[in-house]
C-alpha cells in the first residue's frame, strides 16, 4: 500500500532545494506507466525548470508564487499532434480533430499526472495542482510553444516542502460511493453528508471572512461563480478551436 496516498495535501510552500536528476527520471517514468487509452499515449509532459520560462507560467497561472518557488513545474498536455504525425507517416489517415478525441487526450494527461504526484509524494516531494491550467490555456500554449493538436489539461508544481499544512477534510464514503447503481440523494442525505463540512471551525472562519450564510453560497458567488465559469469556458472552447479539436461534422 502507498501510505502517500492517504496523506496527500497540497503544498503551496517550497524550498529552494532542487530535486535530483534521479528522483526526476522516475517520477517522470511513473507518469509513462499510466493507463492509457488503446496504448496511445496520446498526451505529453513539458518539464520546466528554468526561471525565465517559470517566470512566464507563473504570470498565467494568476501569480501563485509556488510556481516560481518550486524547483520543477510539469505541465500534462492533451497531445495528438505526435500520434497524428505517426499515423500519416504510415500511410494512416487520422481522424482526431474532435472533441471526443481531446477528452480522451485529457483522461490520458490527467492519469500520467496522478502517477507522477504519487512517485513524487513517495519520495517525500511535495505537489499541488493548478486548475488555473484550462483557464490560462492560450497563454501556456504561447508560453510552452505549443503545435496545434496540444492542449495543456493540468499542471503540477513538485519541490521539497516548506510547509505541512493538516490533511483537507474529505465526504463520508457513502457521498461518492455507490453499489451497483447509482443512487440518487434525498434532501435529508445530502445534509447529513455534508454536515460536519459545513459545521467545521474552518467553515465558521469562512463565513465571517466573506460574510456569507452557508459554505454553498462561498463556491457559488465567491470561487466559483457562473460569470467566471461561462467565461472560462467560453475560452477553452476557442482554444480546442484554434488547436484542431473542434471538427464534429462527419465529412461527405
């Protein structure tokens, strides 16, 4: 069992302390290790470590200074440029200029991040990831030099920690576990579920910080608002545009 596993917490914190060629090679050949879909392996990994570059990401992802402090900063790409390349090369034609083939891309990225952050917790690194990512994704496109047929999907900063924030509460099993079918919440449910997050010290806290009536409201006009949602979105949607993933017409 990876006792990692049931200790992660996100790092926002790190120490100048570079990390070793070695320990970087296998965090990097865990990530190869990931399922993948067909054994395509239709996604990459940009590796930055040099302070201009970081410089740069560290503008797009909204100026979190973790970005600059920590010694390595992956970036997981939704990448079919390469297979594409592979396929005409061959006498293939592909035909993975669509959405479905972006979101498959994505599962591929995001499974290769997971491994990667769980080697790199084993060996005692810190990560966080940034959702900043899709948001900032036309200015990591520029910034990391990006063909079309790539797509940034997630991002993780790994370094040594400078802090050891407590683990982040999580649902009872029972909220996101299921047997045999899915099982719809009643309103007495969901309160019951979600009672000790919303009854917590931290949630107290909360809700004198941003003079708020419950945690709900917090995500819905504070983080996570319709307006920035619809205007995120907006933007991904033009970046697969632009990248070649949009061709959902069958051709004549």
């Amino acid at each position: 069992m990876v006792e990692s596993v049931f200790n992660h917490r996100s790092i926002r914190k790190y120490k100048s302390q570079k990390i070793d060629d070695k320990a970087l090679d296998l965090i990097l050949r865990a990530a190869s290790r990931a399922s993948t879909t067909g054994n395509m392996q239709v996604y990459s990994i940009v590796v930055t470590k040099d302070e201009a570059i970081k410089e740069k990401l560290w503008e797009a992802h909204f100026k979190q200074d973790m970005v600059k402090q920590a010694p390595v900063v992956l970036t997981f790409l939704a990448d079919f440029n390469r297979f594409n390349k592979w396929c005409e090369q061959n006498d293939a034609i592909p035909g993975y200029d669509n959405f479905l083939s972006f979101y498959t891309a994505s599962i591929d990225a995001l499974l290769a991040a997971q491994n990667a952050a769980i080697q790199a917790e084993d060996l005692g690194l810190g990560i966080c990831y940034l959702g900043t990512t899709t948001y900032m994704a036309q200015k990591i496109i520029e910034t990391l030099n990006l063909p079309k047929g790539v797509v940034p999907v997630t991002t993780l900063v790994i370094g040594y920690p400078a802090e050891l924030p407590g683990l982040t509460d999580r649902l009872p099993m029972e909220a996101i576990i299921h047997k045999e079918t899915y099982q719809d919440f009643e309103a007495s449910s969901i309160e019951k579920l979600y009672y000790d997050k919303d009854h917590s010290e931290l949630t107290k806290k909360l809700l004198e910080e941003n003079q708020k009536e419950t945690l709900a409201q917090i995500f819905t006009d504070n983080r996570y608002t319709k307006k920035d949602n619809v205007t995120f979105s907006k933007l991904l949607l033009e970046v697969l545009k632009r990248q070649g993933f949009m061709n959902n017409e069958m051709e004549e």
